[in-house]
C-alpha cells in the first residue's frame, strides 16, 4: 500500500489519524459546550419569559387575602381598601404580563388538542381581564358606611370577589400549561441531543483506543523488533560470527530493509577485507621465511664459494701447465698425445663452469648497493630482447613485446636486464617450438607493473611455493642451477617491489607479475 510503503509514510499516516480523532474529539467537546449554553438559554427563557399560571393564580388569590373579615373598628376599612387596590393592581400587571408571553409563546398544536384554537384563547384571556376589572370595581365598595357594620361590609365583598376569583381560577386551568409543555420538550429535545453527543463521544473514545492500540502494535512491529533484530545481528558479528548475515528484518521494503542489506554488505566487505589481509599476512609470512632462508643460504654460499675458488684455480692452473708442457714434450700428432690434450681441455673447461657456478653463488650472496637511477625500462627490456633474439636455439620461439612509450622509474638497470633475462630465458625454455612469450609493460601511478607470460608447460601448484629457493629446479639435470629464480626474487626485493607466480596448471602455461616502485626510498638512491 502507498501509506505503509515506508515509516516515514506510516508515521504521516498515524499521526494523520491521530490528529484527526483529536480534532473530532475537540469538535464534539466545543458543540457540546454550544449545546448546553444553548440549553441554559432555553431554561431561562423557560423560567423567566415564559407564561406562569401558577404564579396568575397565587396573585388574584391574594386579593380575597387582602379582605380580611375579623375588623371591628371603623378605620381599619380604608386600610383594607388600600390593601385590596394594591393587590388587584398586582394581578391585573400580572395578567398583562401573562397574556403577552402567551401572544409570544402559543403552542398551536396544544392549543388545537384542548379545542380552542387562537380565537378561543383570546376570548379566554378576555374573561381574565374582564373578571380582574370587576374586582377592580369592587374597590368602590368597600368603605365605611353608619348602616352597616365593617365585618359585614367586608365580608359581601369577599363573597363577590370569591365568585370573580374562582372564575378566573377555572379560566386559567382551561389554558395550556405552558411552563411545563417547553419546559418537557426542552428537556426531551436536550435529552436527545446528549444522547446523540454522548454516543458520538464514545465512538470516538473506542476509535481513539483503538488507533492507539494499533499504534503501539505497530511500533512493536515496525521500529522494536526490526531494531532488536538488527542489534543482535550486530552484536553477534562484533563477537567473532563474521559468517553470520542478517535475514529479513521486515516484510515491508523500508528504511529497517535498506540497513538491513547495507549492514550485509558491509560485513561481506570486512570479511573480504580480512581475508586478503590473511592472505597477505600469510603471503608476507612466506617472504620473511624465504628472505631468512635466502640470507642463510647467501651467508654459506659464500663460504662455500670461496673455499671452492682456491682448489678450482689451481686445477685450472695446473691444467694449464700440463698442457703446455706436454704440447711441447710430445708429438702432437700422436694419438696418446691428442687424447691426453683433450682430457686437460675437458679439466680447464668444467674447473671454469665451477668457478662460474661459484661467481653466481658469490653474486648471490652480496648485498652491495649498486647504482640506483632513473631509466626507460622501455629501453631495458628491449636490449635484453636484442641479446635474445639472435640465438639460434630459440629462433622457432615467438617473443612479443609491443610497447614503444617511455616507462621511467628508480631501478638499477644492470640488475632488472638480469631479472627480465631470467624469466625471458624460463619462459623460452619452458616453451616448445612455436611457443610464445610475451611481454607487458604497465605504469600506474606509484608503481609499474611487469608481466611476463608463456604458454609453455606450466607449474605444478605445489612447485609455486618453492620457485625461489636457492638450487630449486624443475628442469632435468644439467639444464640449470636453480639460483635464477633466487637471484631474480633478491634483486626484486632490493628494489622493494614483489613478484608473483602463476599457472593454471601444467600444461597451461606461467605467468610472472612484477611491481617496482617508481620512486626507490631515500637511502637506496645513489
């Protein structure tokens, strides 16, 4: 759905929701408030403007009050006719007033079901007033007179005004009660209303129950448990658990989803990186065990070496000697002669393949600084292919170096001319006739790159790990040293660069990465 598609928009849609209830909720507080002012001004209007039958009657019966018929002296009568006027005065004010709030307040319909109508209410309310104006009239009456007595004078007269009174007692009970009708359909229709406003109010009490119940269930659902299972992914992969991955944290495709896959991401990241670092630490491992391993080997090499060199002169010397010597003694042209010559020739020629042996052994073990400078590796590697090329024993070998811009960089180029003839002349001899080898020459920005690839019989995987140990050889006996390799490693390292071996298997051909520096650090340079 398009409201629950993110928490951004459901949080819109609660909140939404919510101020809704509460503007509903405020709305009904402010029209009940509307409704019982309403009310109250209906009761007042009720209370005070409405006709009183009631309080008509209580006042003409005042006025038989008023003649009071216990009196025995002559001057007491003034004071009751002054008291009668008073009261019949009051009940006629009253009556006017009753008859204009009826004229304002008629209820037809109450009217027609006593049989009425207009006319007969109005003839009714005359008689009122016709009656009031005949006790009015009373008045006259009611003074002191030497032939008769004031007891029976006031007494006559209340006999009469009883008779008015009543009649009008009997007129007012014929006439709607008023005060009681709007007084009940005031009460019904506030009633109705109340009952109307009280079920509204507590529809939006369940409604606002509701919405927040189903708030909280959804904050459960949306933010609480994604969050905790989010924490305890965490903390299990901040514990060591690198293999462990975060599942679906929620089924809707939110912002909890997103995190949930970066946090994924970022941990197949960390452990990518910390398996190339483990790689590297154990590759490094390896060069630290085989750089000791050279240095001790350099270290006796060179002993050896030089305890070699002293015999391997002589030998050379004394063949020498010998040959001439017998040159000189004997016919040249006997065949005793001849093979003897040949046998001293054989002696000089293997006791100098030693001695170039020991040379390389003696190479191996020096560390002297060379020369380190600026030179076109471009350059270089072309004139070891100059000395290449020609021979005659890799003329059916197809050697393809293309590269014709300068590469400039810190090297020693007498050292990387050895290092690229090496692995030339490895890649040439482990290729078969039409085989190639190819050269590749990358400059990145700190460091350049050398590739030297062949198709030729390849490595056994085991054989990797070991090319660089001094007298490792794959080749057949007589073939090599196995001091190339190691040479060419030390030399690679002296100009804190790395190379690396790789075969697909035997049969798939080598290939060999080199990386140099650009810049050689401060202490190699000359």
């Amino acid at each position: 759905m398009f409201f629950l598609r993110s928490i951004r928009r459901r949080l819109v849609t609660g909140f939404t929701i919510s101020l809704a209830l509460l503007l509903a909720m405020a709305a009904a507080a402010i029209l009940g408030l509307v409704w019982h002012q309403q009310a109250v001004e209906e009761f007042t209007n009720v209370v005070h403007h409405s006709p009183d039958k009631a309080k008509l009657r209580e006042v003409v019966f005042d006025t038989l009050i008023a003649l009071k018929s216990n009196i025995d002296r002559p001057e007491a009568v003034q004071k009751i006719r002054d008291d009668y006027r008073n009261k019949v005065n009051t009940a006629i004010r009253e009556a006017r007033q009753f008859r204009e709030r009826v004229e304002r307040t008629v209820i037809a319909s109450e009217v027609s079901r006593q049989g009425g109508g207009r006319a007969i209410l109005s003839t009714r309310l005359t008689t009122i007033d016709e009656e009031l104006k005949k006790l009015s009239g009373l008045e006259l009456q009611i003074e002191f007179r030497h032939d008769i007595m004031p007891a029976q004078l006031i007494s006559g007269v209340r006999m009469t005004a009883s008779g008015h009174v009543l009649l009008i007692s009997e007129v007012l009970g014929r006439l709607p009660a008023y005060r009681a009708e709007q007084t009940a359909t005031g009460l019904l229709k506030e009633q109705q209303q109340s009952a109307q406003l009280l079920n509204f109010v507590l529809v939006l009490t369940a409604l606002a129950v509701a919405c927040y119940a189903i708030t909280v269930c959804c904050a459960f659902q949306w933010v609480s448990f994604p969050l905790r299972t989010i924490a305890k992914g965490t903390s299990r992969i901040s514990n060591g658990d690198t293999n462990y991955r975060l599942g679906s944290v929620s089924r809707w495709n939110d912002e909890f989803a997103d995190l949930a896959a970066n946090f994924n991401r970022m941990a197949n990241r960390f452990q990518e990186s910390e398996d190339n670092l483990n790689a590297k630490v154990e590759e490094r491992s390896r060069q630290l065990v085989r750089s000791e391993r050279l240095a001790g080997v350099g270290f006796l090499s060179a002993g050896v070496a030089h305890e070699i060199n002293t015999p391997l002169s002589s030998i050379t010397m004394a063949a020498e000697s010998l040959q001439s010597r017998l040159y000189e003694q004997l016919d040249p042209d006997h065949e005793d002669t001849a093979e003897a010559l040949s046998r001293l020739e054989m002696i000089q020629r293997e006791s100098k393949r030693c001695g170039q042996i020991t040379r390389r052994l003696l190479d191996f073990s020096r560390n002297d600084k060379q020369h380190i400078l600026a030179h076109d590796l471009t350059m270089v590697v072309q004139e070891v292919l100059d000395m290449v090329r020609p021979m005659d024993r890799y003329r059916d070998r197809n050697v393809i170096f293309d590269q014709s811009d300068p590469l400039i960089l810190d090297i020693n180029a007498s050292q990387i001319k050895q290092v690229v003839l090496n692995l030339v002349a490895n890649g040439l001899q482990a290729t078969e006739a039409g085989g190639t080898v190819q050269i590749r020459l990358e400059g990145q920005t700190d460091w350049v790159v050398i590739e030297i690839t062949d198709d030729g019989q390849g490595m056994e995987p085991e054989n990797i790990g070991n090319l660089f140990e001094p007298f490792f050889s794959t080749k057949e006996t007589g073939q090599g040293t196995g001091l190339g390799l190691s040479i060419t490693h030390r030399i690679i390292e002296e100009h804190h660069g790395t190379i690396d071996p790789f075969s697909a298997g035997p049969g798939k051909g080598s290939r060999f990465s080199i990386r140099l520096p650009r810049r050689q650090p401060q202490q190699k340079a000359a």
